[in-house]
C-alpha cells in the first residue's frame, strides 16, 4: 500500500505563487494566512501635496497642483531602485477607509495609518507654495511602524527650475531615510532636462482628469504634453496606459 505524501506549507504557497498573479513590482503578495512573500524593499508612498496658495502679481495656477506634485515626486523616487514605490490611484482607492478629518488634513497619524494599509514603511506629505516667483517644497516623512514624523525638508528656488525643485526633493528624502542614493550622474541628468513650469501644471491637470474619471480629457492633456515637452518621457508612459485602458474598455 502506498503512503500519501502531503505537500508542506511551504510548497503548496509555491505553487500558488506560481498561478497567482503578481500585481506589479514588488508588490506584496497574499499566499495564506501566515504564508506572506514581499518585496524586501522599504515601500514609499506620497500624498497629494497642500498647494499651499500663490503669492505675488504672476500668481500661478494652483487649482490641482498638489496633484501633479504628488505625480511627478512619485516619478522622481520611482527612479531609485532601492525603493518600492506604491502607486498613486493605490493609495487614492485606499484614503476612503480612514478618516483625514473635517478638512481632509494630512497629520503624522493619518498618514501612518494610510501607509500601513498599501503596505508604505514611509509616506511622504507637505505642502508646496508659490513666493513672488520662488517655489517652496515642504516635505515631511512619516515611519508608519512607529506613527513618528521622522524627517521634514525643504527644497526651493526660482519658478522656472520647478522641476529641479522636485529632483532635489526625492534625492533630499532618500538621503534623510539614509537609503542609496540616485548615481550622481543620473540625478545630473535629469535635472538637466527642459521640464518648465507649464509642464508641471499640465501633468497636474491631466491626473486631477484621471481622477475624475474624465480620461477623454487626460489623453488630450497628455498628448499635449508628450508634444509639447517631449523630454518629460513619462508623459508618454503614462499616456500609453491610459489609451491601452480605453481601447480594453
């Protein structure tokens, strides 16, 4: 008579690792309770930012700016490979599950309560402001497996250098976490890319279109964009992505 072999724990979450999806880049995948296998990478997440107000005669468009702050940061950290990166619409469909208070203001608790659910070890907040022509980039870092705000910067200069304002931001809060670095060359060259302020403020119009489920209108802004500042080439990326869900819908 034959004896029965039982397949341990451990390889039947092998197997089901092997027919189960993975939802993206060191995503953190489920197996069985008490089965868990995840990136080891510390995750990130960001926030939209509090576009903060615009000060000054040449006032600049503030409306959905905390939006494209968010957006381009993420992309700007996304670059580091040491980081796992939690997506934007992620933590978007996730925010209703816990309360931010009456304003919807973000606070070292309700951010580590919202990165513990997308599974973030930081999350990432401020606020970004415009003084007569400068940019202003406050950024705080919050641990989520201690509920502490653990480093807060600031990044600023002249309206026109926006975007290297965001550059400088990412490499500022992976230097604070004290994890690796971008290469120095990397981060050379993407600040010497021609990413002006229109840039900014049409990426953040075009994700606040996503966010509204009017995706018509995004891939018009980021058609725009892709022509327009073609050296932003995650507009184009993004753009993809969105005609690839429109022709599947």
């Amino acid at each position: 008579m034959m004896t029965a072999i039982v397949p341990t724990v451990s390889v039947v979450a092998a197997w089901l690792v092997a027919l189960l999806p993975h939802t993206g880049p060191g995503a953190p995948l489920i197996v069985d309770e008490g089965v868990r296998q995840e990136d080891p990478r510390p995750g990130v997440a960001v926030f939209e930012f509090d576009a903060a107000g615009s000060v000054g005669p040449d006032a600049m468009e503030m409306q959905n700016l905390g939006v494209g702050v968010q957006a381009m940061l993420l992309n700007e950290l996304r670059q580091n490979g040491a980081l796992r990166i939690v997506e934007r619409r992620d933590l978007s469909r996730l925010l209703d599950e816990i309360a931010l208070g009456d304003e919807g203001a973000v606070d070292p608790s309700t951010a580590a309560e919202a990165g513990k659910l997308v599974g973030a070890r930081y999350m990432v907040f401020g606020s970004i402001t415009d003084l007569f022509g400068e940019v202003v980039l406050t950024v705080r870092i919050v641990n989520t497996e201690t509920g502490e705000l653990v480093r807060s910067t600031t990044a600023r200069d002249q309206r026109e250098q926006f975007y290297d304002v965001l550059v400088s931001a990412a490499a500022q809060i992976t230097d604070e976490l004290e994890l690796p670095p971008l290469p120095s060359g990397a981060q050379e060259a993407r600040m010497e890319r021609n990413v002006p302020p229109d840039a900014v403020i049409l990426l953040a119009n075009a994700e606040a279109a996503v966010d509204e489920g009017r995706e018509d209108r995004a891939i018009e802004l980021y058609h725009r964009l892709t022509r327009e500042f073609p050296d932003y080439t995650e507009a184009q990326t993004a753009l993809d992505q969105l005609l690839e869900g429109a022709h599947q819908a």
